[in-house]
C-alpha cells in the first residue's frame, strides 16, 4: 500500500513551511509532525516527505537518523524516556530504570507485548533541579521516586494520565 | 596580494588562496584526507592542521586563507603530534584488515601513517565499532563501511559534481555510516570517481579489485575516446594488459571521468576482440582477408565509395583519403561528419558519442569528398558497388545501404561492431595499442599514447590501408602514422 | 535585590502588561537601532548561553551596508547538563524573551526572528507560540509594530534531539533543515548565517535581559555584578541540595552564598567534595576550590573552570568522580556529531577506557592514557564539543586522581560503598 501525505497533514505542512524563505527547512518540523500522525518515520513516509519538499531522499533519512527523537519503528503507547545524565544519575536515575525494566519485564530499548510501554534511558532532558525525571511521550515527569512511578505506571495503564 | 611566509619560505598568493594551496605552490605537501580541489571545502579529519603564530589553536590549511603577515609552520612538534594523534583517532575504530584490503599500496591511512605516525597501538581491538563490511553498492562499486573514515568526500562528489546526491551519512558520531536509499543502485554514469576520491579502502571498484597489486602497474598517460569530449587519461596496465583508467586531471577538459569513457578499455579485452579477418562470418587469417577485400576493391572498380570515420584518428582518416584519391581513383569518398557536439549532461558525456568528428574536418578540407547526403543518395541508387569504411560509421549509412546491393568492407576491432550484413571485416589495432592523433570538442588536438601492443599481426589502418593499395599496385608510401599526414593542416 | 528575569505571575499578557512589560518596546522603537545598540553595550550585557560574548558588540557585526534580510535567532537549545534555566524563564516570563527579541530584532535591522527550542521543551514551546500568538494580537510582533514602520515575525521553530544544535552554527544548520553538524568558521553568522544572510544568535537569558535594560538603561544594568561581569545570572543549582532549583543573583555573588543561603545547605549527612560550576562541560572544582569563588566570568576563569551556563551541578562525598566522569562520556559520545576526527573518535575511546575502570578492568598507566586522549581532542575540532568532553576529564582526573588510582587497584569506590541512591 503507497504512503500518502494526509490532505490535512499537506495544508498543515505549507503553513509550516511559508515560515522560511526556503521550504526544506522545514524538515524537522514536519518529520515531528508526521511522527505525531503515525507514532514513527517509515521509510515510506520518508520518501513522501523528501517529494513534498523537493530533497533528496539521503537528506531526509540523514536527518531522520541524527536526531534522536525520531522513532524509526513502532513504539509503545507510552514511551518512557527516563534521564540518565548527572543529576538524574546522582539522584537514583540508574535504580528508576532497573525498576521499570523489572515491573515492566524488558529492557531499554524494547517495548512490553501488549504494547503499551516503550522503555528508554535518554540523555539530559533540561529539568535537573527536579531530578530525576522521566519524559513520557512529551510530558515530563519530574522529583521521580520509586512510590511516584508505581504510581505513574498503574494511572498509565488505567487512563487516569494521557501524555500526548 | 598577502604575503606569508610557510616553514621559513615567503610567498606572495592571491587574495583567497588557503594555506594548503599556497604551501603546494611552495612545494610543501600537507596531509589531507576530507580536502580535495574540486570538491567544496569540509574540514572535517583534521589531518592538515597546521601552526599560525598568533593564532591560539592550530588551523586546518584546507580551509584558512592566507593573511598579510601570517607566519605558518607545517612540520613543529605541535603540529606533528596533531597528526599523529589525528591518525591515532582515524585508526582505533579501523578493522585494520590491510592484508585483505585492495587499497594496499594506495592507501591515504597507511601512506600518512608510514608519513607521520608510526605509533604502536593502544586501543583494545575489542572495544572496536563494527560497521557493515564489504557490499555491492551500484554495478561498479563496493563499499566497506568499516574502513570509512568519514571524510564525506563521496557524499560531496554526489551532491557537488553529479548532483544525484544518493549518498549521505547516516547517523552521528562514531556510528556515522555512508549509505544509500535501501535497494537503491549507486549508478550516476560516475561511480567510479569515488573509488578514486576514496582516500582509503573503503570504496573500490569491482572492475579493479583483486585484479593486481596497484605497485606492479605502469601508468601510460592517454585520452579516453569514449565520446567527442577527449578527456585525458591514465591506462594503469601490466605486461600487456590494461587494469583500469583513471582521469588525469587537467584544467582544460577534465578532473574527473565517466564510468563509460572508464570501461572503454575492456573492448580490447573482450572476447571478441578481432585478431583475425572476417569473411562473411567467417574468420580467416589475415593475409587472406587482405587479399580478398583487395580482390573485391579492384573488383568493383569505377563503382567503389570509401567514408572516412569520426571513430577513427586523422591518421587513419587520411590514410583512407589517399587510398581513394590514389589506389582506388574514386571521386566517390566522404568525410563529412557533422554531429553536434557539446556536453550534454553538464559533467563530461558529449552529444557527440563520436571521438573524433574535428579531426575528420582537416582531411576533408584536404582531400575534399562528397557529402554525407550525396554518398547515401548514390548507394541507394544503386551506383555504389562496394563500401569500405570503418563499422561504426557503416551504420551511419545502414538506411541507404538496406537493399541497395553494395558490398560492404569494413574496419573494425571488435566482431560485436561490425554490421549485419558485411562482406568483409579486417581487424585493425585500436586506439590503446597505436597512437593515433583526434581532436575534442574544444578543437583541442589529443594524442594517445598505446600503453599496450596490438594482437599478434594486428597492424594500424593506415597500415592495412597501405597494404590494401599495395595489392591493388598502387603505393601510398605511408611508413608511419606521421606519413598520413602529410599535406594535412589542423 | 528585585530579580530581573525570574518574576512570578507575569507569564500571561495581561499580567506582563501590567507590570510594565512592552514599554521598553516603545521606548527602543523611539530610538535609533544605534543608540539601541550602544545601551546594550553600555550594560556590558554578556552571552548567557556559556561564551559569554558581549551582546552589544556582537550585534554591531551585523554589517551596515549588508543587503538583504537579516535574522534574529534565539537559541532555547538549552541542553547543557546541569542546565534549566531556559526553561524556566520560557515557563516563567515568556514575554520578556519575545519583547527582547523585538528590540532586538530593531537594532540590528532583523525582520525576522525564530526561537529554536529543543524538541523536549513541547510544553515550552507550545507556550511561547501561545505567548507569541497574544503578542502578535496586540501589535508587538508583525507588521507596523506600534505604529513605528518596523515589521517583525518571530517564530518557534523545535529541534529533534541533538545536543550539538545548541552550538550556534550547528543550530543555524537544524534550523535550515540539516543534521546539526557546525559549520567552518569564518564565515561567522553575523556575516553569513542562518540562510546566507547576516545573522544575530543570543541564548534565551540574553533576551530577556534586553527590556530591562532598554528601561532602566545600560549604566543602571551595569552597575549590578561586578563591572565585568554586569547583570544579574540564573544559576541552576542541581545536586543533593535541600532547596535545588534556578536562582537569579547578581554576577560576583559567592558561590557558597548560592548554596548555603539560597539553596538551604546540602541535605542531611551530605558532605560537599564537588562542584562543577557551569555546566557539564566546565572544569570540576573541589568542595575547598568551590567555597572560596565568586560566581563571575572572571574569578571563575581565575579558579581554572568557567561561569558557562550558570549550571551548578552540586557533587557530595557519597559520589564516586570515576563514575561521574564515565557518565558524561557517555552522553558526550552519545552527542558528537561525528564530523571531525578527534571528537567522533575520541568521546568513545573515552568513554570505553572509563568503562574499565567501573568494570574493573583498568591499570594504571589507562589514567594517564584518559588525559592524553583528552589532550589530542582539545582545540583541534570545528566546535568545542571535543573541549567539552576533554575538560572535565583533565579536572576530574588531576584533581581526583586518587580515585581513578583506587579503582584501577580494584578497591571500592565511595559509591558502591555507601548506601544505594
């Protein structure tokens, strides 16, 4: 099945790019969009991508692969991003990831069977004063304790939070 | 005009002019691995640091213009443990696989390190980033991504020169890796360019590899005929064999070289590859070949047509005028070729897949001739009994030809080239196993150079053209190429 | 003193309004973009992003006769570890950022401007494109601002992960669409930047010192600090501290102030043995080193480290320096963007040698091998992020070295010793 940019996503996307004199530099800003529509960058929508704006397929998959919020396949319906830099390490980051991986039985990088949960150890995320933190999708979570995340995980799974 | 001064030696340079270009000028060389003179500047391997007083950090010569004043050392003790340590970095995550590698001998990581290091090793080889090995990227190129060294010189020459930009890295940091579109063939009509540019293993050229050690070649500096554009070049050969061609960079026509002009070389060893004559299909030796095309030429008498070919060198153009005007006694002859000419894709391929279009015009202006037109006009009418000329300009006439009756004797090297039809083939030696003089587009005169022998027997066409008035008792007294050209001014 | 930057209950307009907020705007826009620029110049307003460039001087590059647009970029690429003070002010007092960057905008002759904000910050960002949209509403960014003739758009563009955009030329590459990887300098951006065209880029802090500084003046702003180093700071303290968070004090104020009086002291049975003073990058301090300094650029630079960001990443003795280093090689080998030589490959080596060391497998002689590979990387890549690797692993190995040395004997580090974080 061929991969088409949404009419919706097409409209949003000139808006985006009137910003710049140049159309492509709107390629990180799209690409994020696009991943906000499809939870990830296929291939396909790379291709897409790269005829909207007139580039080179090479340029829109270099992109894709240095930056490191781009998910390049499916994640979880939550993505866990817990902190591992200084601050967040020096106040217990390494004990908050063991803890997820055992409650949720996977490793970092990998994403629980029923598919709600993508675990992740992610470098600094700006919000060292409430050490440690955690970004869920795009919401930060921050002063984590291991209580605190029991508790997150158990409101994830039932709805009572929805992190866009 | 700033004047600097480099390891002690003053030189005045254009405003502009980098570090790195002013030191050549000086015959100072710096290492480099990411610089190359056509390609944009990118400054990323760090290899041609250099010291300039006052400045507070070693600069890279590739990207540093010269400043009034500036006061440059390439060779202090800061420099060289910068490239030292530069080349440290480059080779810690390197497979160093050397004994396997078919960039031995033309290596830019073991040259500089011989050069300029010479350290022992002191990363784990355990701790090692692997990356993807060898692979076929495109029909002429394998790629090892684990000998890259990251200098994106590939990446630039596809975005800059050929402008298909297929190539990028991928990823950041020490896990940055040259890629492609997946299931996309690098195949630009260039490729081969970047196992040039490539300063290290890892992109060669499936042609090339395995084929010979790079340190047994001899290097013959000739022209591509290809096409009209006559772009010089360099046969790399062994004890008569030909390995590869490379471009030998020159400001009038070409830096770099297409992968077709690249090939060309392969037709001389190809299969079929004519040592022989051909009659009617069949092949016999050569002096019988001559002697029966002769026969036929005396034959047909009064109604033979001999056609020059831009596919030929002026010698041979010429030899074929004399033959005409002097063996032959035909007014029926043409040299009028007229093809445009030009670059047409903005690189090097030509309008004009032809070698030699220019270089017929000066044997027509000595010789004169029908037309093109007037030729096909009177084969078509029947007039024209035999044709001799050489096969690819045969079929210039293949139309007229068709159903006309005539008889056609024709020149050629390789059997695939000779036209249906044809009564007669004799083998002549081409353009990498005889001199032979052409003309470019740019009406720039180009010699080559043969960096290998013809098969056994196997003359040059003014020679076989020679051979042939002799059987028919006429002399043209043509001893050499240069006797052809006589009475010839271009 | 009243804080500058750091006020509550200013995010919304209305609020921001009241207290004042847009009349510097009018103010600058009754000025030439000269005498904008000289105010700021008197203020000896410097970078606040961790050069510490002066901002006036650094506008004035913009050349005269250039033709052609001119852009005004703010960097809210905040990723520095140990840094949130960005964020922070963009929560806190967006508007202040945005009229900055109008006035800034004005003096340097920019009709456009565009805040690059990391991807992370979506919360951030969606507040300042709010923030921008009432802005806009009112007449203070686009076209004819109050009625002066001067046009400015101002934009929110989101990077995607990648530490390295916060370094200037690499962030005017993301914003045009490309890996972040810097650019060869010169060309610097005032001269050809974002687009070709002349460009000014100043951090978030910067900015939003600019109304203030248009409304009281320079020589008052001056006068705050220490001369050199006039003004007022965020620092973000991080670290076992009872109160951490981002404090707004004047430059020269003693660091031990910060913590003691600021920050209410370490938490209980904490001792202090570290501080790195400006983020992750700067030179480590010892607890003696840190006590004694003044948060400044120049008694910082006199200790051996740098003001930086303002980050202050509070270390205690329960904290094993071996596997704090090893944790910031990790994120540096994780953020090179892979184009120079020295950095690409030398973060990782880096990092694999501190591997031994926590796993055990180090000697002695790999100590001193952690410093030269430092020393190769340092001064020899396109931007400092190979500095950035290197300086704290000279500091953390001179001034620690008798941890390094313990772990290659295999003795138990303090870490692993005390009582799991």
């Amino acid at each position: 099945m061929a991969f088409k940019l949404s009419e919706e996503f097409k409209a949003k996307a000139d808006k985006i790019c009137a910003r710049y004199p140049r159309r492509d530099a709107a390629l990180i800003p799209l690409l994020l969009e696009l991943q906000k529509e499809t939870g990830y960058v296929a291939e396909e929508g790379m291709d897409a991508l790269a005829a909207f704006l007139g580039l080179p397929y090479s340029r829109v998959k270099a992109v894709v692969t240095f930056y490191t919020m781009f998910n390049r396949e499916p994640s979880g319906k939550y993505h866990l991003q817990v902190c591992r830099n200084i601050s967040c390490h020096m106040a217990g980051a390494e004990g908050l990831l063991a803890r997820l991986s055992s409650k949720l039985g996977i490793a970092e990088g990998e994403t629980t069977k029923d598919g709600l949960f993508t675990l992740s150890a992610v470098e600094c995320l700006g919000a060292c004063g409430s050490a440690p933190v955690m970004q869920v999708n795009e919401k930060y979570f921050e002063n984590l304790t291991g209580e605190k995340l029991d508790a997150l995980l158990d409101d994830l799974r039932h709805n009572r939070v929805m992190p866009r | 005009m700033p004047t600097i001064t480099i390891d002690g030696k003053s030189i005045e340079v254009e405003k502009g002019t980098t570090l790195l270009a002013a030191a050549q000028k000086l015959g100072i060389y710096i290492p480099r691995y990411c610089y190359h003179p056509k390609l944009s500047i990118s400054g990323n391997c760090r290899m041609c640091l250099v010291e300039v007083e006052k400045a507070p950090k070693l600069l890279t010569a590739c990207s540093t213009e010269a400043a009034e004043g500036m006061v440059v050392r390439t060779t202090s003790d800061k420099v060289k443990a910068a490239r030292r340590d530069v080349l440290e970095y480059l080779l810690i995550n390197h497979p160093l696989d050397c004994p396997i590698c078919d960039q031995a001998g033309e290596c830019g990581l073991q040259d500089y390190y011989m050069d300029y290091s010479l350290a022992r090793s002191r990363f784990s080889m355990a701790d090692k980033v692997r990356r993807e090995k060898r692979r076929p990227i495109g029909p002429n190129l394998v790629l090892d991504n684990e000998r890259c060294i990251l200098c994106t010189r590939c990446v630039r020459f596809c975005s800059e020169v050929t402008k298909t930009s297929e190539l990028e890295v991928m990823n950041r940091g020490d896990h940055s890796y040259i890629d492609l579109k997946e299931g996309k063939a690098l195949d630009n009509g260039y490729s081969l360019n970047i196992a040039d540019i490539c300063p290290v293993g890892a992109f060669t050229s499936r042609d090339f590899r395995f084929k010979q050690r790079v340190w047994f070649l001899k290097r013959t500096k000739t022209v591509c005929l290809g096409c009209a554009t006559g772009c010089l070049v360099e046969a790399h050969h062994n004890e008569n064999v030909i390995y590869r061609l490379v471009p030998d960079p020159n400001p009038e026509t070409n830096t770099w070289l297409c992968d077709h002009g690249r090939l060309t070389y392969k037709a001389l060893q190809a299969g079929d590859r004519l040592k022989k004559g051909v009659i009617k299909n069949g092949l016999i030796e050569l002096e019988p070949a001559l002697r029966e095309a002769a026969t036929r030429i005396d034959e047909a008498r009064g109604a033979v047509a001999v056609m020059g070919s831009p596919w030929l060198s002026i010698e041979d153009n010429a030899a074929l005028a004399r033959l005409a005007r002097d063996s032959v006694k035909t007014g029926d002859y043409c040299f009028d070729f007229n093809f445009e000419q030009g670059i047409k894709d903005g690189i090097l391929i030509n309008k004009d897949q032809a070698p030699n279009t220019a270089g017929v015009r000066p044997v027509k202006a000595a010789y004169g001739g029908i037309s093109m037109g007037e030729l096909a006009g009177r084969i078509a009418s029947g007039k024209i009994k035999l044709l001799l000329t050489e096969a690819r300009a045969a079929a210039l006439l293949k139309d007229a030809l068709k159903d006309s009756g005539t008889r056609v004797v024709v020149f050629a090297a390789n059997r695939g080239e000779i036209p249906a039809g044809a009564y007669a083939t004799l083998p002549y030696a081409a353009y990498f196993e005889t001199p032979g003089t052409f003309i470019n587009y740019q009406g720039l005169r180009r010699r080559t150079t043969p960096p290998v022998a013809a098969p056994e027997g196997v003359k040059p066409l003014w020679d076989v053209v020679n051979k042939l008035a002799s059987y028919s008792g006429a002399s043209l007294g043509l001893d050499s190429g240069d006797d052809a050209l006589k009475g010839i001014s271009f | 003193m009243e804080n500058i930057l750091l006020k509550d209950d200013v995010a919304g307009l209305e609020a921001y309004f009241a207290c004042g907020g847009y009349k510097p705007l009018k103010k600058a826009l009754g000025l030439t973009p000269a005498e904008v620029i000289d105010e700021v110049k008197k203020s000896n307003l410097r970078g606040r992003g961790g050069a510490g460039f002066p901002a006036g001087l650094k506008w004035s590059f913009i050349p005269k006769d250039a033709q052609g647009p001119r852009y005004l970029v703010c960097n809210a690429d905040e990723g520095e570890p140990g840094t949130f003070k960005d964020r922070e002010l963009m929560r806190k007092n967006p508007h202040a950022l945005i009229e900055g960057m109008a006035i800034a905008g004005y003096a340097i002759g920019a009709a456009h401007g565009y805040i690059y904000i990391r991807g992370e910050f979506a919360e951030e960002a969606e507040l300042l494109e709010h923030a921008v949209a009432a802005a806009r509403a009112k007449g203070f960014i686009g076209r004819n601002i109050l009625g002066s003739g001067f046009d400015f758009e101002l934009f929110i563009h989101r990077g995607a992960g990648a530490y390295i955009c916060g370094e200037e030329t690499a962030l005017l590459e993301s914003l045009e669409g490309y890996k972040g990887q810097p650019r060869l300098k010169p060309p610097f951006p005032a001269i050809k930047g974002l687009f070709g065209s002349p460009t000014v880029m100043n951090n978030v802090e910067t900015l939003a010192a600019v109304p203030a500084i248009i409304d009281k003046g320079g020589d008052w702003y001056a006068s705050i600090g220490t001369g050199k180093s006039a003004g007022t700071k965020l620092f973000c303290v991080s670290g076992p501290v009872n109160k951490p968070g981002v404090y707004e004090l004047p430059l020269g104020t003693p660091l031990r102030d910060l913590l003691e009086k600021n920050c209410g002291g370490l938490k209980p049975g904490k001792k202090l043995k570290a501080v790195i003073p400006g983020g992750s990058s700067t030179p480590v301090l010892t607890a003696g080193e840190a006590l004694a300094v003044k948060l400044d650029y120049e008694s910082l630079a006199a200790a051996g480290s740098m003001l930086g960001s303002g980050a202050v990443i509070v270390i205690d003795e329960s904290q094993c320096m071996v596997g704090l280093l090893r944790v910031l090689a990790r994120f540096y080998h994780h953020e090179s963007c892979g184009q120079c030589t020295p950095c690409r490959e030398g973060c990782g080596w880096i990092e694999k040698i501190l591997n031994r060391f926590e796993e055990g497998r180090a000697e002695m002689k790999d100590i001193d091998m952690l410093s030269s590979v430092a020393d190769g990387m340092m001064g020899r890549t396109i931007c400092p992020l190979a500095d950035a690797m290197a300086m704290p692993v000279l500091s953390f190995v001179k001034k620690f070295r008798a941890e390094f040395e313990a772990h290659a004997r295999g003795e138990t580090c303090a870490r692993r010793a005390g009582p799991k974080a």
